[in-house]
C-alpha cells in the first residue's frame, strides 16, 4: 500500500504559486530532477514564466521571479510522515524544496531545524495569554537565518556550475556565504558596507574567501553587485541574493514549514517577522501558504506582523500611509542587518500584511536595546539587534491594540546577540570586588 | 546635453547587445525618450503603462537614486552617467 500511495503521489500534483495556482508549468526546467519539484521560474508582477535558470528579474517588466512548483498532491499523512523522518535540518522539506532528492548527502551546512522555544515567562511579562513562542534561528550554524537561504542558493549555484559563491550583504549574510563555500569547495567573494560591526566583519573574513567593503551603504553595495553581475567579470559568478535570489528566497519557507510542524502541524494565529528587503516574511507567507494548499496543515487565517527599526522603516511608513509603494530612505539605525533603505519586496509586505490582517510597525534604537534585554532576562536568549526589533514591536503592537494578547503569536529571532555586542555594550559587571566573603557583602550582595 | 547610460543584462537585447550607450536629454524622461529613438521598444520596459517608472526598477543619475530627487523630472547633467538597475533584495 505504502509503494502505491507514493505513486500515486508522484503522479498527481499541482502547480503552488501565487499567481497562477493550479496551471501547468509552461517553461522547461532543462535540468532532470536537480530542483526537485520547481517547474518554473514565474515573475511575481506579470506572471511570465521562464526555464529555471541563474536570472532575477522578469525580461516583460523587471518584476522579481520567484520558483513555481508541481507540489506533491498525495495523502498528507505520508507526506508528513515522510518530512518525520527526515534529517534534523532544512532538507526534511526537500520533497517542497528546488534541490535534488540527495541534497542531504551533499556538502553543505545543513542548516535548520531550529528551536521553537515556548516564551511562557516573556508572555507574562507582555500579557500575552494565547500561547507565545520564539523561533530562535541564531541556532543555526553561522548564527543566523542566513543559512537556510545560503543552503538554497548554493545547490542552484552548483546545478548551474557555477564557481564563485558570492552575495551583497548587511553582515550575517557574508558569513553565511563564506562558510557554505567553505564546506562546498568553492571560491567565495562577498561585499559589505565598510561600517559594519566588527563581529560580523570577522565572521565574515574568517572561512578565508575574499571579503570586500565598499565605501557606501548596503544599497550602494547592492547596486555596485548588480552592475558588476552585468559584467564579464561576473560571469561565472553565483551572487545568492542577485541571479541565484529566486532560489535562494526559497529557503525562508523552511522557517513557516518548521514553525508548523513544530506546532504539531498547525498554523499560529500571529507571526512577527522582521522587515530587510521583505524576502523573508513574503517567503514565510507562501510557505504557509504552500501548507494550506498540501492539507499538511489545516486551513486557518493567520496574520503576518512586520517589524522595522525607525531609523530604517521605508515599509512601515507606507503601511501608515496607505500606500502600495515604498519610498526609500537612507538607514540610520543600530539593526544594521535590517538597514535596506530600498527595501525590494517592499510592495509585497505591504499586500501580505494588509492581506492578512496584520500591520507594519518600527521601534526606537533604544526599545530595540531595552527588547534584547527583555528577552535575554526572560527567556535566556540573546538576541542579535533584528531580534530586538521583533519583540520590541511584539510589545508595541500588545500596547497600542494592534495585536490580540489572546491569540497564539511566534515572534522571529533570526540572529545571535553575539554578532551585535555593541548595541548592548553598557551591559556589564554587578559589582567588581575582591574574593572575599566580606567584599561580597559590603557589595549589598549577600 | 548627453549622457552615458548602463543597459542591465535583460535589455542588452535592444541595444545589440551593448552595456553601455549614449543618449541625449535635459531630464531622465528625455533620456528615456532618446533611448527610445535609438532602440525602439526599451522605454516600455522601464516605464509602466501610465508612463512611471516601473517599480522594480531602479534608475540613477551619476550616483544618485533618482527616486531620493526629482524622478523622471531628475536634472541629468552634460557628461553624466545613467544606470539602469532592476531592483534586487538580500541582506
């Protein structure tokens, strides 16, 4: 029975993709079985498909691609039971994934399967009675999300033979390309803002690829990327988050799929999710989505909050203002890993959170500061500057009535504290004494 | 007036193939119009149908993202360098 049941799923199967659910793929991926069941790439704007290739942008209208699939429509209780028994990492979701069935067996950092911490003591302290959970995603192997999309990108890099591993980044991300180029075996080359923190600068040095800084911002960093992908000196070049970004969106997923089951497979009410270039959270929703649409979860509504820090909040600003387009800014802001001015997924954040029911909101440099404590001294976790924004907007949104305390809500901490210690540098010794009981107690200690 | 413009990868196609290409023009919507003359059917990729720039995609004037000034009304200096850029995310 368990033979046919797998049959059956492999011959029914539907197209999963926002704009055109249930069609049939019209482009020929060209490449076997190495992306799994990607069909297609589709623009998110007009819908145009083309063959699953290393390009970005829509030759129509300049529209972002992103991976269509034929998704296994068989018994979900075999698919579930088949995700069970899958490694401890993103690739139990390979049968979801644009990667090879083995893509387990492959060097790489098999990232994923994170925590999903049950934040009873920071509930108490927000008033949140329905349920409170942290995914905490700086478990992963270079301390944050990063590696999930990395893992992505870097299967595609190598199914397009290409040789260089490279990115434009804010930090996290630099380092999650260093080190999967590392464990591949291929020369990376990646460049930051000249500013970042320094430990995000030496994490991003350390696996021995190239690290280039650029006297500009992110957004010149990105632009000098994408001028240089134009290039001959590009060619052969895998920027992940430029000509691989289709695929490397792609790994974000794996944060709704895990959430999921991690929840016994079932949906959350409210998810906060921090807001960069909004890859991550639109990627969360098409997961979700993706869950609903394979009967893996029950089909619930569920509401999707962004967070921005104020010193970069092009997103939130045009929530407030009722647009549908975002007005870049120039960052100024401690979450320098959330510091795009020109966020590219802007627009989609915007139909994703008013889709839903949610809404965007950005906190101070000094409530982010204040969010990494709370959550360090009531849950145990410290918090890179992203995760300050988060549970900082978490309790904003439970103050100002934007999100109900009775429903059950997962905030994001996709980074380590480690990476930012300077955000909370006052942050130091109770006392200083000498080893002494007596000094102990003079110290008001005892 | 004339300006030097960067032609992304996906439009290369109607400039034979060119990355970079001159055009003439005051204002990015001259420039726009010029590239038109010269390479029919380029301005209806980088402008919607209402005649906006489309939104994913980023245009500047030497190193100025012309959203942060005048847009298609941006002053386009004598000498000056115009890139065309799809819009791309990361972090």
């Amino acid at each position: 029975m368990a033979v046919q049941s797998t049959a059956a799923a492999a011959t029914q199967s539907a197209t999963v993709s926002p704009e055109s659910p249930g069609t049939s793929p019209s482009a020929d991926a060209g490449y076997g079985t190495s992306f799994g069941p990607a069909a297609a790439l589709s623009c998110r704007e007009c819908g145009t498909r083309f063959p699953l290739s290393p390009i970005f942008a829509c030759q129509e209208c300049f529209g972002p691609l992103e991976v269509a699939y034929d998704l296994p429509l068989g018994d979900p209780d075999e698919l579930r039971r088949r995700i069970e028994a899958g490694p401890a990492s993103i690739w139990r979701y390979a049968p979801l994934l644009p990667v090879p069935a083995d893509v387990a067996e492959r060097p790489n950092l098999n990232p994923g399967w994170t925590k999903l911490i049950k934040a009873d003591n920071l509930a108490r302290e927000l008033g949140v009675t329905g349920g409170l959970y942290v995914k905490d995603d700086s478990g992963n192997p270079t301390h944050s999300f990063k590696d999930r999309v990395v893992a992505i990108a870097l299967e595609a890099a190598r199914t397009f033979g290409l040789t260089t591993l490279s990115c434009s980044s804010t930090g996290n991300l630099a380092g999650a390309v260093g080190a999967a180029a590392a464990r591949a075996g291929l020369r990376s080359c990646v460049f930051i803002p000249h500013d970042l923190e320094s430990a995000k600068v030496v994490m991003a040095a350390v696996y021995g690829g190239e690290l280039v800084a650029i006297e500009g911002s992110y957004d010149d960093v990105n632009r000098f990327c994408s001028e240089l992908i134009g290039d001959p000196i590009g060619e052969g070049w895998g920027f992940v988050n430029v000509n691989l970004r289709p695929y490397y969106g792609e790994g974000s997923k794996t944060l709704a799929y895990e959430i999921a089951e991690q929840l016994g497979w079932r949906l959350p009410d409210n998810l906060v999710i921090p807001i960069a270039s909004g890859s991550q959270l639109t990627k969360i929703d098409k997961g979700l989505k993706e869950l609903i649409a394979l009967g893996l979860v029950e089909d619930k509504p569920y509401r999707i909050y962004g967070a921005q820090a104020e010193g970069c909040s092009p997103v939130s600003a045009a929530f407030k203002a009722g647009h549908d387009v975002v007005r870049p800014v120039k960052p100024d802001t401690i979450a320098k890993s959330l510091a795009i001015g020109n966020p590219a997924d802007g627009p989609y954040v915007l139909d994703i959170t008013r889709r839903t029911g949610g809404t965007v909101e950005d906190v101070t440099d000094e409530q982010i500061v204040d969010a990494i404590a709370l959550l360090a001294r009531t849950e145990g976790v410290f918090a890179e500057t992203a995760g300050g924004v988060t549970v900082g907007v978490l309790r904003k949104l439970i103050e100002t009535g934007q999100l109900d305390p009775a429903a059950e809500t997962v905030v994001l901490n996709t980074g380590d504290g480690l990476k930012t210690l300077d955000a909370v540098a006052g942050t130091g010794p109770t006392a200083t004494i000498r080893p002494t009981l007596s000094a102990f107690r003079e110290a008001g200690l005892a | 007036m004339s300006a030097s413009v960067r032609i992304p990868t996906i439009l290369r196609s109607y400039t034979g193939g060119q990355a970079e290409v001159p055009a003439d023009g005051a204002t990015l919507a001259e420039i726009i119009e010029s590239l038109e003359k010269n390479h029919a059917g380029i301005s209806a990729r980088v402008l919607d149908d209402t005649g906006k720039l489309r939104r994913f995609v980023n245009v500047y004037v030497n190193d100025d993202d012309v959203r942060f000034s005048d847009g298609l009304a941006t002053v386009v200096p004598d000498g000056a360098s115009v890139s065309i850029i799809p819009a791309v995310a990361g972090g």
